[in-house]
C-alpha cells in the first residue's frame, strides 16, 4: 500500500511537470516570436523566463526519479531529500530570472534616457501576450494545487515561479498599453520593480528548501496527533522523547519512549511496541522504535521521592517536561529525564541544579538526571 502510494505521487509530479514543459514551450515561441517583432527586450526576456520553468520542470522530473531510487548501501535511508534539492535548484532559477528583469529593465531605462528608444506593438502582440498571461496563471496554480495534494515541495515551488512569471508578463503588457496609447515609457521601472519581489520571493523558497535539507521540527498539530494515537493504545501510560527524522516526502524514521506498567512481561510489552510500530507505519508513513520507562510509583516511598522531584522541578521555569521516572532503592539510585526549553541559554546549569536540589532533598540517594531537546513541542 505505502509502496503504490509513492509510486502514484512520483507518476503525478512526471505528468505535471510534462504538462508545464510542453505549455512553457509553446509560450517561450509565442513571445520570443513577438518579442523580436516589436523589438521589447520585456517580452524577449519574459520568453526566456518562461524557458527556465520549462527547465525547472525538467529538474523536477529528474530530481523525482532520483529520489525514488531504492536504498542501497551507502544510502540505506533512501535518496527523497534529493527533491529538496530539487526545490533549491529551482529556487536558484527564480532568482536568476528576477536578476536578469532587474538587469535588462535597467538597461532598457538607459537606453530609453539616451536614444528615445520606445517599444513598438501591433494588437496582435497585445493579444498574445494577454493570451499568455492567462496560460501561465493556469500553469502556476496547476502546479500549486498539485504540489498541495501530494506534498511536493518541488512542484509548488514551480507553481510558484509560474505565477510571478504570469505578474512579470501583466506587468510588460501594462508598459506596452501604455507605451501605445500614452506614449509614455514605464516598461524599464514596472521590469525593475517585479524582478525585485521575484528576488525577495526565490530568496524566500530558497529558505524554505534549505530548511528542510538541514531537518524542520515537525507541525505542532501532527505531532500532537501521534503522541495522542500512541497514547490510546492500551496498555500505554505516556508518550515521550518523541523525535521524528525526516528522509523526503513520506518517508519518516522516528523514535519514542512510552510508560507501561513495571509488572507487565515482556510478552505484553512487545504488544504493545507492536502496536505502536503498526499505526506509525501505516498511517504516518514513519517507522519507529520504541523505548520503554516502567513505572514504579506505587509504593510509598517512589511516590514520596517523585513528590519531591517534582517540587524542584516546578522550580526551574525553562523545564517543559519530567518523565521516565525511577526509583531504585537497593543502589540508591533515582533516575529521570527533563526536557529543557530550546530559550534556556544555559541547559547544562539547570540539569546541575536540579540533580543537587534532588540530592539534598533525598540523602543517601545518587541522581541521574537525563537532558532531553524538546525535539517535537513538549509545552
């Protein structure tokens, strides 16, 4: 099931981005055609803008196929982060495209400043590049709508750099109305003006894209969602240390600690961690370990340390989470985990701190306090 699933997401980012290869190509011929005609270098640029998404398509393609390549030996996580470099590849196309409109649209106002020069047009032209205005804004929200459906960064990256396209190509079109009709030149100053927001914006996918090479923290609410599945599992008696790594597009390696009961067997633990490992799988595309934290505070005295433990706690406002608790008192030994907000500048005084309040509050005992990351919104 997972695996057709993939297959049928990689065959609709193939069939999108052909459909915005053969459109973008009709239209680099449509108004590089005119372009030459009316002697704009604004629509001869706008073809070769058009050029480059028939060009990020391509890249889609291949970084697509790349990316579903099988696991192997050097890669035995798979090769799905190859389309976030997709999208920064495409990223680096927007912003080229942004930097040659600023670049011609400034010689054009100095050539205009100097020579007179004023693009000529015929109505056809006009219609033309109406026409293809119109192509492009179906062809960027194409892109975007699919690239939503099926989680494809890449794709709605494309879709995005269509759509600042079809306002570079709205923006020509107002110039030449203007040109003809008023006889006066804006064409150099709406080019300058639209090449810098397609900058601001391929600065702004190439973050993102970036982003997710390096390892986003996951969305609030679909962390929340797993830790309350895991927790309605029978048998379970809390979710922590959740971390989730992401490998590409549903394809997620996780782990998780839970508490159980300390008198289940081993048998009935691993029907649990069987459980959990099923709806991970099968619903969140992760496959995930398990830890296990027994819980003992059922006689008096773990339940007396564990009242101590967390007065000091509660005294320590960058501390999110206490969990993991144990109490062995053969060695004297009390042991449990806190997980330290990422605003605390200094996580390794605050777990000193607590082991020694710990220590002086339960004589004879040593303290093993373990330091978690809040990896996935622990608050």
């Amino acid at each position: 099931m997972r695996m057709k699933k993939m297959l049928n997401r990689e065959k609709e980012i193939v069939k999108t981005s052909v459909i915005g290869i053969i459109g973008n190509a009709f239209l680099v011929a449509f108004k590089a055609f005119v372009g030459f005609l009316a002697g704009s270098v604004a629509i001869i640029m706008d073809a070769v803008n058009n050029f480059t998404d028939a060009l990020s398509s391509t890249i889609t393609i291949a970084g697509t196929k790349l990316a579903g390549k099988k696991p192997d030996k050097k890669h035995p996580y798979g090769y799905g982060r190859i389309e976030y470099l997709t999208s920064t590849l495409i990223a680096v196309l927007i912003l080229f495209a942004g930097g040659m409109a600023v670049f011609e649209s400034v010689k054009s106002i100095i050539d205009h400043f100097q020579n007179g020069t004023m693009p000529s047009f015929e109505v056809y032209s006009i219609v033309i590049i109406a026409v293809a205005i119109g192509v492009k804004v179906a062809i960027g929200l194409f892109f975007r709508k699919k690239g939503a459906s099926i989680e494809s960064d890449a794709l709605k990256a494309s879709g995005m750099d269509a759509l600042f396209d079809s306002v570079l190509s709205t923006a020509t079109l107002v110039g030449v109305l203007v040109a003809k009709f008023a006889g006066v030149y804006i064409e150099g100053y709406l080019g300058v003006a639209i090449g810098l927001f397609i900058l601001k914006s391929g600065f702004e996918v190439m973050k993102e894209s970036l982003s997710s090479m390096i390892g986003d923290r996951f969305e609030r609410d679909y962390v929340a969602k797993i830790k309350e599945d895991i927790n309605h599992i029978d048998g379970v008696r809390g979710c922590y240390d959740l971390i989730l790594n992401n490998y590409g597009p549903n394809k997620n390696i996780g782990s998780v600690h839970i508490g159980v009961s300390d008198d289940l067997t081993a048998k009935e633990i691993q029907v649990i961690e069987r459980n959990i490992f099923l709806i991970m799988y099968q619903k969140y595309n992760t496959i995930m370990t398990v830890g296990i934290y027994a819980d003992n505070q059922s006689d008096p005295l773990t339940h007396s340390i564990f009242g101590k433990v967390s007065g000091v706690v509660k005294k320590h406002p960058h501390v999110l989470q206490t969990h993991g608790f144990y109490v062995d008192g053969d060695k004297k030994l009390i042991s449990f985990d806190v997980v330290v907000s990422f605003d605390d500048p200094d996580p390794a005084a605050t777990i000193s701190a607590i082991k020694q309040e710990t220590e002086a509050l339960n004589e004879g005992f040593t303290v093993f306090v373990g330091y978690d990351q809040d990896f996935s919104l622990s608050e």
